[in-house]
C-alpha cells in the first residue's frame, strides 16, 4: 500500500486478535457509520446502499463490500483484501476527482461510466492500489453497486482495457 495523502489505514484482522465475529462487528460498525449513518455524496448526490437481503441482521451491500462469491453460487465468503479496505469505500466516494496533476503522492483516481443493463455504473479505480469502488446513479441519489480489491493481474488488466474503452464517451 503506498502512502496516500486520502487513503485510509487497512482494518486489519491481527488487530482483533484473529477473532472473525469481533472484527465482523468492527467492519460492520465502520461499514455503518461510513455508509447508513453519515453517507458521503458523489457527484452532488448522496450515496445510499442495497439493504435487501437482509442476513445476520446485516443489509446485502456490507457482504458486497466486505464478501466475495468465489464459485459464483450466491454464498459469499469473507475476503480478507476487501474487508481490511472497508473505510476506503467512503474514501474514494468523497475523493473521486483525485488527479495526479493536483496530488504528488499518487497516481490519481481513474473514472469512468459503463452501460449495465438499462442504466450506467460509474467506476472509481485506484489503480495503484488495485481497489475499485461502483456506483450507480439514480435520479435523486446514487447506489453503491460493490467495492473489492483486485487480487489477480488479469482482471486489472482487463478492467483497465474498459477504463480506456468508455473513458472518452
């Protein structure tokens, strides 16, 4: 991790003596003050999450940032990079229009819309820490679709070539 002017520590599970329902509930706390109790705003809106399904008494979109669904079943298991980078989901949304000609220290955020179905996502990549956070503008606030950290060169690579494909439209 480079040492970015923005960029929050990593919640780390060693700092919770390697307890997974203490941290859960650190990860959750910060998930809810970041996000349902003090949202941030992008873009001039203010950014509100997925509450349904809810499970373990927790609304779908702390699993979409803090889970992954690695066989693509719907069961989501914890993913450690993505849990340990909980506070720079709130990060990137208020630091979205970070630029490398305004920051010395890094790269820069890279943005960009895609089309998904009927609507478009707006992307915030932070490539030089491979973590990537999507929104989803609505018509009076903005959706946080997911937040997760690229664990494999390929995807970033691939999802760079996107960044380059629908950055000009």
């Amino acid at each position: 991790m480079s040492d970015n002017c923005w960029l929050p520590n990593l919640e780390l599970f060693d700092d919770y003596n390697n307890d997974w329902n203490n941290y859960q509930d650190a990860l959750y706390n910060i998930f809810k003050n970041d996000l349902i109790d003090n949202p941030p705003s992008f873009d001039g809106k203010t950014i509100k999450i997925r509450w349904q399904p809810i499970e373990y008494d927790k609304p779908e979109a702390f699993f979409h940032v803090t889970c992954q669904d690695y066989r693509k079943d719907g069961e989501r298991c914890p993913d450690f990079r993505r849990c340990e980078r909980i506070r720079w989901v709130k990060a990137f949304i208020q630091n979205y229009k970070c630029d490398s000609s305004l920051c010395d220290v890094c790269e820069g955020i890279k943005i960009w819309n895609e089309p998904y179905q009927n609507k478009k996502r707006v992307h915030i990549l932070l490539e030089e820490e491979r973590y990537m956070v999507v929104v989803e503008p609505r018509e009076a606030y903005c959706l946080l679709i997911t937040a997760f950290y690229f664990d494999h060169d390929h995807a970033l690579e691939k999802k760079l070539k996107h960044y380059e494909k629908f950055r000009e439209q």
